[in-house]
C-alpha cells in the first residue's frame, strides 16, 4: 500500500508538479499549524496539578517537589 503510494506521487509529480508540490506544502504547513495549536490549546486548558506534600529525605531534611533540599527547622 505505501509503496503504491510513494509510485502514484511519484506519476503525479511527473505530470503536474507545480499543484501537486503547492499541495504537498500547504497540507505540511496546515499539519504543523494545526499540531501546534492544539498543543496550546492543551497546554491553555489543563488544570495544574496537585502539588504533591514534601517527602521526607535521608537525615532530617525534606526534598520538595521542585528539587531542592530545604533544611527542616
């Protein structure tokens, strides 16, 4: 199937290349506009995430979510 399809894109390119690469270029620029945007709209909609309470670390201190080490007073 997709080696008929690289053949049939092949013919076309052959025969009318100008619409056919106009084609090819503005559904890749509509794909990586369109993954973008809903990359956004994902990122725009989400809820944050519960902040996790601190684990406690080896020797009396607390490791946060971020990373750091905080010394427990």
């Amino acid at each position: 199937m997709a080696l008929e399809g690289i053949i049939a894109y092949a013919i076309m390119v052959y025969y009318y290349p100008v619409p056919v690469l106009q084609l090819t270029v503005f559904i890749m620029v509509a794909l990586m506009l369109g993954l973008t945007a809903w990359i956004g709209y994902t990122m725009m909609t989400e809820k944050p995430k519960p902040e996790k309470e601190e684990e406690e670390g080896e020797q009396g201190k607390t490791r946060e979510n971020r990373g750091r080490i905080v010394e427990r007073g």
